[in-house]
C-alpha cells in the first residue's frame, strides 16, 4: 500500500501554493511514495526519552540595541518587485467573489 | 592557457605584492580562460567582467602606493556561487523563479571579500536553490566536469567545483547544506571546506535549510581554503546564528601540518561508511589514504556511529520541512517572477501558478514532502522523529571523538556519475550525500581533498576529514600532511591531472 495517494499528493500541492498539471502530479505521486517511504526509517530508532534536537548548535536568542541602523531606501526594496506602483507593491486582488 | 592561471591564490598574492604581475593582468587572464572553455564546462551564470577588473585595479593603486596588502588574498579571483548576493550582478540560485533578480544588498561574505581585495569575477551555476547533488536541476542548463564533460561536477555547487577545476578560477565559495561544497570538491579532485555551522555569516545568502545552510571555502590546494577561510569566517551581528568566537587559526594549522609530522593524533575510521553502494575504485582509493595517514604517524582507530545509517533519512525529512517554509517567501509579490495576473486571478492563484512555473521538479519535490512531514498527524512521526535522530546521531559523533581526534571517510561513495544516470531517480541523487550529511546534522566542520585518482574509471576520489565544532584547525593540519604527503607520493598535485580542455575561440 502506498504511503501517500494520488490525492494526497494534489492536496498537498494546493497547501503549498503550487498549481501542478495533472502529468506532474502523475510523476511526483509515485517519486514522493518511495521517498517517503524511505524516509520513514526515523521512526526505528526514535524512541520517547530521546529528546529532539532543532539546531546543531545550542542558540539562545540575541538581542542588539535599539538604535536606527541603515535600511533599504524604498526604492530598493520596490526594485525587485514584479509589479509596483505609487512606491508600493502592487498585488493581484486579495478576496475571492465569495468572500 | 595563461600560466596565471595554474598557479594557487597564494602564488598569485605573492607575484601581486611583488610586482611581477598586476591584479588585472591575473583577472583579464582569467576572464580570458572563461571565455575560452566555459562555453564546453558552463560553470558560470553570470561573468562580472567590468567590475571584477574595477577591483583588480584597486589592488594594483594600492600596490603602486605603497600600501599594505588588504589581505594574503589581494588581487585573486574568485568565484561566487548564485546563491550568495552580490550588487551589480544578478542572483537567481539557479532557478527561473530568481531570473533577472538583482539584489539590493550584499551578503557580509561578499563584503568581506571585497573588502579584502579579493576579485569576484562572476556567479556560478547551482542545483536550483542548492537542492541536488549534480547541478542538473539548475534551471539554467548543467555544469559539466572537467574531468570528463559528459560527467556531473557534482552539487549543488558544481559551479564553484568546475570553475576550480577547469582552471577559471583559484578559488570559489560554496555553501553546504548537506555536502553542496564537498561532494563537488570531490569529484573535481579539488578541495572544499564546510565550516563549523555559524562559523562563517549566512547574512545575505537566500536560505534553504537554515539550521543546516553553512558557506564555506573552494580552492585547489588546503592552503588557499585556509588563506579564504579566514577571510569569509567570523562573528557577524547581522546573522543571530554566527559564532561569537575568533576564527579558528587554520592558516597556522596548515603550516604546521605541511611538516608532515601527524605522531600523537588519533584518526578514526567509521566502520558504517564502508560497504553496500561504495564503489571498489573509491574504497582503493580511501584505504590507501589511510594508510598514508598511517606513515604520517597518525594513529587509525576504528569507531563505529550505529546511528549514521539513519542520517540520509533524517536530512530528507529536515532540509525539506526547512526549505517549505524558507521559499514560501516565493510569492510573486516582493520579487522573482509573476506569472498569470490578468487582471482577474486572486493574488492566491498567481501565487500557486508562478510557484508551479517559477519552481524545478525537485524543488516541488522537497517542497511538498517538508509540507507533508510537517502537517498535522505526521509531524511526531516525521520531522518529529528526525530530529531526535539528529540527537542520536550527535551522540554518535561525542563517542567517535572520545576515542579520535578527527574522522575521516571517502567523501561521496562514487565518483562523478553521468549526466542524466540519476535525473529520473531522486533516492538514487539523495545516497550521493551519504557521507556528507552526519557532520552537517551535527554542525560539525568537514573538508574533502583529493586522494588518489580512482584505479577503476581514472576519476577524482575525495577524502573527508571531519572535527568537533570549532575544531576546525585539527582537520585543516591532517589534510594539509596529506596533501603534502600525497603529492609527493603521486609526482604533484592530482589537479595537474584534469584533461586540456578544448578552447573554445
């Protein structure tokens, strides 16, 4: 039995904001199925008393004094955008018909 | 080919200072290689000529002034992999989503380097944003290996890897998630070094893996790694995950090392990097490295780390997760490429459309496998239990260096594959990263150098060293005895080796 459907593939597709065509979803199905299962393996050897660990090296936060620092002018910051207008950056409409 | 271009970035330091060569003649020879085999290796995105001869002239006024050096590395080129930011070049990470992006700002690395002299002659190709281990997911087409063109570079910085090899460059910058700046090194014969994660400044290099991501050094011999090492590394207030700690003094450890006396180190040998998928021709190859390490008077221990075998798994499910959410900031609003706003689509719709055509299949691949490992009833059993493998596998490393002071392992269990063997077969791409991963989940440093040209195919063969964090200079001394020792042992340097490339003018 498959570790991850078809379906589940779609839907985790639509989670992540990609809108694959069919064919892709053909492929990725079966390549995310082996991969997933193999991946798995984690699961052998984590046992309850082994605590996680996120980072490789122990962080603690870091705070830095508040004081104005350069930033990027406008500008700049508008300089990569796909599209822009009175110095902001302009988007395609945020709410659907419905909402 | 201008013999500026065979010599190491120490040579060519030297002859700057001394006058014997200005920093533009290096760079125009240089740029002059590219031109001539970079159509054939296509290890560059982009060529700064203007402005790496800009800075080249600055170091020749500094020069002629009289001035001391910005650095033991003022006037050498180098080679910038597409994922670090630099202004007045476009950065794209080897993906169509990036086309055409200029930065507005540069990494502290680039600024670092600039600052010490330093010429950035252009950005190299890449796996799209540093996921592959072939540089065949690059959006823009794959770098091919000196060694053998129909060969992959390795990746993701097979850019940087080829660039050394085909001699365009004395040095290059890497970054290392899981082993993007040593597995190319290793396929290339040439060296690469992963720092002690936080040991060189992230700031401005566009993130995949963020508690993995580590930029590191690329160059032909250990001593230039060490020269760019120290240049790149350091604490940085703008990255929250820098070490607040002075760079390791590696430049010291490699001289210490070139004596070639090793008597009082313990290597230790993982049992667990060894058998199933290890080609013979490889496994040749690191035994006898060993034994080299041996005459040296280091002595071999064997250790074993039970836990290793389940690294690959838990990077697969860590980098992943990372990255689903790190390139969630891909969202056709702030920069990269739009597609599909008519004027009717939802910003939701041309968010997923732009995703789906700005975005390469493995990328997608990791994207929605981080997504699923992270959701709701497969995150305990998933990234949950990765991340106690990580603790395990941390474990592992405390035990192994209770009984050794370094480790070391072939580097990647084969050399240079053909293009297009593993395109089709992600697991196959993934075993690629076998040996490289345990030091990256455990933010250990790492280095590969060239061992002995395998006896089956005749390809580069890389052996890694690894340390305890920070302990960098420990690995920097064992791989420049090595590499001395090697050297001499084989009648040069193995890189002297690589095919004349045909020209292409």
């Amino acid at each position: 039995m498959p570790t991850i459907s078809r379906d589940e593939v779609a839907h985790l597709a639509r989670l992540a904001r990609l809108a694959v065509t069919e064919q892709e979803l053909d492929k990725f199905a079966g390549q995310l199925d082996i991969i997933l299962q193999s991946v798995a393996q984690v699961t052998e050897v984590a046992a309850d008393d082994v605590p996680p660990t996120s980072h490789a090296v122990p962080l603690t936060n870091v705070f830095r004094d508040d004081v104005v620092r350069p930033g990027l002018t406008q500008q700049q910051a508008l300089s990569g955008a796909p599209a822009a207008e009175d110095g902001r950056f302009r988007v395609p409409r945020i709410l659907g018909e419905e909402q | 080919m201008s013999e500026l271009t065979r010599l190491t970035a120490a040579e060519l330091a030297a002859k700057i200072q001394a006058k014997e060569v200005s920093a533009v003649e290096v760079a125009q020879a240089h740029l002059d290689r590219i031109a001539d085999v970079d159509p054939a290796v296509h290890a560059f995105l982009h060529v700064s000529a203007e402005s790496a001869l800009a800075q080249a002239r600055a170091v020749d006024e500094d020069v002629a002034a009289g001035n001391q050096p910005a650095s033991p590395l003022a006037g050498v080129p180098l080679a910038l992999k597409d994922v670090v930011t630099m202004q007045g070049a476009p950065t794209t990470c080897g993906s169509k989503m990036l086309e055409g992006w200029h930065p507005p700002y540069d990494a502290t690395i680039t600024t670092k380097m600039l600052e010490a002299g330093i010429v950035i002659l252009g950005k190299t190709n890449m796996d799209e944003f540093a996921m592959g281990s072939s540089t065949e997911n690059s959006a823009y087409g794959p770098t091919r290996n000196p060694w053998d063109l129909d060969r992959i570079p390795g990746g993701s910085g097979g850019g940087s890897s080829a660039a050394l090899a085909a001699f365009e460059a004395p040095l290059a910058i890497g970054t290392d998630t899981g082993g993007s700046i040593r597995q190319p090194g290793a396929v290339t014969g040439t060296v690469g070094v992963k720092p002690t994660y936080g040991g060189v400044s992230r700031y401005g290099l566009v993130a995949f893996s963020s508690s993995l991501d580590q930029a590191g050094p690329c160059a032909r011999t250990v001593m230039d790694a060490a020269l760019l090492h120290e240049v790149i590394g350091g604490h940085d207030p703008l990255d929250a995950t820098s070490i607040d700690e002075p760079v390791p003094a590696v430049v010291q450890a490699v001289r210490e090392g070139s004596i070639g006396d090793l008597r009082g180190l313990k290597i230790g040998v993982v049992k667990e990097f060894s058998g199933d998928g290890y080609e013979p021709g490889v496994m040749v190859s690191f035994n006898e490295a060993v034994e080299r390490l041996r005459s040296l008077g280091a002595e071999i221990v064997e250790v074993s780390c039970p836990h290793f075998k389940y690294a690959l798994s838990a990077y697969y499910l860590i980098a992943p997760s990372e990255c689903s959410s790190n390139l969630a900031r891909f969202d056709a609003m702030r920069y990269g490429i739009r597609v599909g706003d008519n004027g009717e689509r939802s910003a939701e719709e041309v968010m997923s459309l732009t995703r789906d055509a700005g975005f390469g299949p493995e990328v997608k691949r990791r994207i929605m496998i981080g997504t699923y490992a992270l959701s709701s009833g497969y995150y305990d059993a998933y990234y949950g239990s990765a991340q106690k493998v990580r603790t395990l596998i941390k474990r592992d490393f405390e035990a192994a260096y209770e009984k050794a002071d370094v480790l070391v392992s072939p580097t990647t269990p084969t050399t240079a594959f053909p293009l297009g063997e593993r395109t089709d077969n992600p697991m196959a791409m993934y075993l690629a990263d076998l040996c490289t991963i345990p030091a990256s989940l455990a933010g250990h440093p790492a280095m590969s150098v060239p061992s002995r040209l395998s006896g089956v195919d005749g390809l580069p063969v890389g052996l890694q060293i690894m340390a305890p964090a920070l302990q960098e200079t420990r690995m920097y001394r064992v791989a420049a005895a090595y590499e001395v020792a090697r050297n001499e042992a084989d009648g040069g340097p193995l890189i002297n080796r690589v095919p004349e490339l045909e020209v292409a003018r």
